[in-house]
C-alpha cells in the first residue's frame, strides 16, 4: 500500500507543472499564488474538520507556521507561477530534482543531524553540475513559442524548488508536536491569507465578472491544481511519512522530474533538449550519491553507539 500511495503522489506532483503551465496563461503570479493556496487550503481545513482534529492555540506553533508558509509556500507559489510564463513545465520539473541536495546542503549547515563525507561531497558535485547543464541548456526549436526566457523562468522555478526544501526543513519540528497534516493546513491557510493581502495590493479586490470571464481551461486547471495536485498531495505525501517514514516519502524527489517532463512533451508538445537530459540524469546521481552517504554514516554512527560501553 505504501508503494501505491508513493506512485500516487508522484503522480499528483509531476502532473502539477503541466496544471501550473496551463493556468498561468490568464492569471498574474499572484492571483494563481492565491488561488491554488486558497482551495488547497479549504480543502486540507475541511479534512481536518471532518477527521475531528484539535486546532493548535499556541502562538509559538504559530509563528512556525508562518515561518513555513513564506517560506515553503508563498514564495514557490509565486515564483513557480512567474516561471511558467517564461519556460515550458518539463523545465519547472526539472528543477524539483535539486530539491533533495539543497535540501542536505541546508540540512547540514543548520546542524539537523546530515552527515559529511567524501561520498557526500561527490553527491554535491554531480548534483550542482546537473544543475547548471540543465540551466544553461537550449530550450528546443519551438523556445521562442513555450519558452520566451527559458534561462530565467528555469532560475525562478530553481529557487521555488529551494523554498520546497527549506519548507521540509521547517516543518521537522512543529510537525512532531501538532501532526504533520495539521502543520500543512494551518501553514496554508496563512499562505492564503498572505497571498490575499497581496493580490489586494497588486490587483485590487477580485472581481467575480473577470473569474466568469477566464477561459474554462486555465480555470479547471488551476482548481485541479489546488484541490488535487496540491491540497489532495500534502494530504498523501504527510500520511505516507506518518505510516512508511520521511525517507520513504522522499523518494518521490526521483520520480516527480521524469512524470514532469513526460508530462509537458505529452499534453502541450513541449520539446526537451538533450542538456536537460543529461542535466537531470547528474541531478539524481548527485541524489543518490547522498543519500546512500547519508544513510551508511548514520548506521555506522548507530553501531559504534551500541559498541560503547554503557
């Protein structure tokens, strides 16, 4: 089961740059922010609602959560959703494959416990070659249509990607006292109200008649992406970690590039270049790279605390 509930939510993420894709073609990055937070929100509130879950009174919890919205949410949101205006969404997928170095890389510099070793430090390597082949490479034939400027939106989408790992990052600890699926509401549902007090200042109060108005696809798009690709995904992706553990969950970082690509070259016939090619296949060896570091330190660590004597 846990097999299958991975698969799924890979599924929901490498499918949710194509939905960002299509959507930004009638919403300005701060009304998409808006609202794919808002119905990912609405729908993770009603979840805990209806599983009859306790609302944490802490304003120290709080402030956490907020910490984690800006920083994991708000400001990927925005910047992803500025991204598809620039580069095609197998690009923004792409760049999801850096989250798991950056993620190590930040996880080591706060002291969270990630070791460092020669095979780590290869892993970093790769990783950050792969990154740059795959920022540098050529957009395909058709750029000028899909990809106006491939190398800035494939920037943008890079640090979205880096907020997604901080985020993780922010959530360890306020997720053990509240529950990992409590976290996620209460972080999105003051994403959505950050991002509300912004489209007030950017566009004004919304306006029904222009929401009438947006064509159907980038609509549905956009409603899919919040409840689906979003509300329905952090809901998967935090009761995997709760029943098969983070490190499983975070296999998912392997998966969600490829389902991306595949995805955006499918549905709106985007074109992949050979450098993105090539940059991902470093990206995920740089990934593997430390994370079988990671995980030979730590049973090595394990066993020479069993070997003291107590």
């Amino acid at each position: 089961m846990s097999y299958l509930a991975l698969a799924f939510l890979s599924l929901l993420w490498g499918t949710s740059f194509l939905m960002i894709k299509i959507a930004s073609q009638s919403f300005d990055s701060a009304t998409f922010a808006f609202g794919r937070a808002g119905i990912a929100a609405a729908a993770l509130a009603l979840a805990m609602l209806a599983m009859g879950r306790a609302w944490p009174r802490s304003p120290r919890l709080w402030g956490k959560m907020a910490l984690l919205a800006v920083a994991g949410q708000t400001a990927p949101f925005l910047l992803f959703g500025a991204a598809a205006r620039m580069t095609t969404s197998a690009d923004m997928a792409l760049m999801m494959g850096a989250v798991p170095i950056f993620t190590f890389v930040a996880a080591r510099f706060f002291g969270l416990g990630e070791v460092w070793n020669a095979r780590a430090a290869l892993g970093l390597a790769l990783g950050l070659i792969g990154v740059a082949i795959a920022l540098a490479s050529p957009a395909g034939p058709q750029s000028a249509v899909v990809a106006p400027s491939p190398g800035l939106g494939r920037a943008l989408a890079l640090i979205g990607a880096c907020g997604y790992g901080t985020g993780a990052l922010l959530s360890r600890g306020v997720s053990k006292e509240i529950g990992a699926a409590m976290t996620a509401t209460g972080s999105m549902l003051i994403s959505t109200a950050l991002l509300f007090v912004l489209v007030l200042a950017v566009d004004g109060p919304p306006s029904p008649v222009a929401l009438f108005a947006t064509p159907t696809g980038p609509l549905a798009a956009l409603f899919a992406l919040g409840l689906f690709n979003t509300g329905l995904a952090y809901f998967v992706y935090f009761e995997l970690i709760a029943v098969a553990g983070a490190t499983f969950a975070a296999l998912n970082n392997y998966i969600v590039p490829c389902l991306g690509m595949i995805a955006g070259a499918w549905a709106l016939g985007e074109p992949v270049a050979a450098g993105s090619l090539i940059g991902l296949a470093c990206v995920l060896g740089g990934v593997v790279l430390t994370g079988t570091a990671a995980n030979s330190a730590r049973v090595i660590a394990a066993r020479v605390a069993q070997a003291k004597p107590k």
